[in-house]
C-alpha cells in the first residue's frame, strides 16, 4: 500500500476561505500517516501562509478562484497553486523578518523558514506559485 | 474560532481561543482586546493552549494586542502556546516579545 498521492481542490473567494485549505490538508494528512509532525505542522503552516497571500493580495476586487493541488512522495511534500488574480509584486529574495513590533511582513520569511523551495511564475494571466519540502525521516 | 473573555482581578483580563487563529479569526482577536483595553482591563493573557495552529495575521493581531495594551499602561502575555504555535514564535523570532507563559496563572504572577 503506498500513501503516495495528488490531492486537488478549486478555492473561489468570497464563498470559499482559507479553512477550506486546512480540511484539504487533513485529508492528505490522513492519508498520509507516516508524514512526521515536523513535516507536517511546517508545511501547513507555508501553505496557509501561501495561500492567505494569494487570497489577500491577488484579489483585483471580484474574489479569486485558485486551484490547488498537493502532492506526496517518499521524497518530498509539494504544493502547486494557480490563480488568475493579480500579478505579485512580493519580493522573494533576501526577505528576513520584520520588527519585532511590526504587524505584518512575516509570511514570506516565514514560508522560506519552513520549505526547501519557493518559486513564483506570472505567465500570461496567471500566477503559478510552488514550495517543496523535503521530508525528514 | 471560538473566543472567550474572562475578567480576572487587578485589571486583568484572559482572552481563549479555540481553534485556528489565522486570516478568518485574527480581526476577531484584535476587536476583543482592544475592547477589553478600552473596557480597562490593559493586562491581557491570551490563553493559547487549544490554538492548534497560528499564521502570520494571527501574530500580527497579538502584537497589535499587545501595542494597544502597553499604551494603555498595560501588557499582553501569552500562555500554553502548541507545538505549532511554538514553532512560529521560533522562526519568526518572537518568543522574547510574546514570551510564552506556561499556564494562566504564571503569566503575571511576579508582577
């Protein structure tokens, strides 16, 4: 029996939130047993932060509709997601944290904190954001 | 999120949350607090033992708790923090400024 697998949900805001991301990953994750703690508390924790960014941000007023697809791997646990919403203008590289006081500003810093890879794509009218964790044993 | 608000003695009041504190419930938090501020209790405890999760906004609603609490005189302190919750103080660098209490009661206990 393999717990291998590819996991896809649509988000459309304003119906759907980010909670609809946190039931996904409990899916995955149940199916998933042997994914360690570690592995998972950091990779929901990217892929929330990911996710809210997209929600938040990319939105140019009519709500956006995003697809999302999870993948694991003996390997590695990997997030896609695409949206058709604005394009971004965060900056990836050399983000560190924030004041310790400041009320935002963390989220990128963050996921690089708990992922191996993050990349960012616009390609025509979409964005196509992906993280990659490698799994601790 | 479910939240709930309890006045302690000496202006104290702890603020609990159950669930997941992210970009749905954090403006929630940041409403409660700065009513409880305004409603004078300035020293906050934000029961954090059945949060099973926390993000970027969440911790960005405490800070903003906790500059709206000090201006008043006051604190915000956190206790019982998950394994989640631990993990984000750590990587985000900010267990010195939301020092993390380990239950209700020790969070102003020497004060």
């Amino acid at each position: 029996m393999t717990e291998n697998g590819v996991y896809t949900i649509t988000i459309a805001t304003p119906t759907d939130d980010i909670e609809k991301v946190h039931e996904m990953l409990e899916t995955v994750w149940a199916k998933s047993p042997s994914v360690s703690s570690t592995d998972r508390l950091s990779f929901e924790t990217a892929l929330i932060e990911l996710s809210s960014n997209v929600i938040r941000h990319a939105d140019d007023g009519s709500g956006i509709r995003c697809v999302l697809t999870v993948g694991v791997s003996d390997a590695r646990i990997e997030a896609r997601l695409t949206d058709t919403g604005l394009a971004s203008t965060v900056e990836l590289v050399g983000r560190t944290m924030p004041e310790e006081l400041a009320e935002s500003g963390r989220g990128i810093a963050l996921i690089k904190a708990l992922v191996d890879e993050l990349e960012y794509v616009r390609s025509g009218s979409s964005n196509h954001w992906r993280i990659s964790r490698s799994r601790t044993a | 999120m479910d939240f709930t608000v309890q006045e302690l003695e000496q202006g104290i009041a702890v603020v609990r949350g159950a669930g997941r504190l992210n970009m749905v419930s954090a403006g929630q938090l940041r409403e409660l607090v700065a009513a409880a501020v305004a409603g004078g209790n300035s020293r906050i405890v934000v029961d954090l033992s059945a949060v099973d999760f926390i993000d970027s906004s969440g911790l960005g609603a405490l800070v903003n708790g906790l500059k709206i609490a000090r201006q008043a005189g006051g604190d915000l302190r956190i206790s019982a923090p998950t394994d989640q919750v631990k993990l984000v103080l750590q990587l985000t660098n900010m267990e010195r400024v939301l020092f993390p209490y380990p239950t209700v009661d020790s969070a102003y206990a020497n004060d």
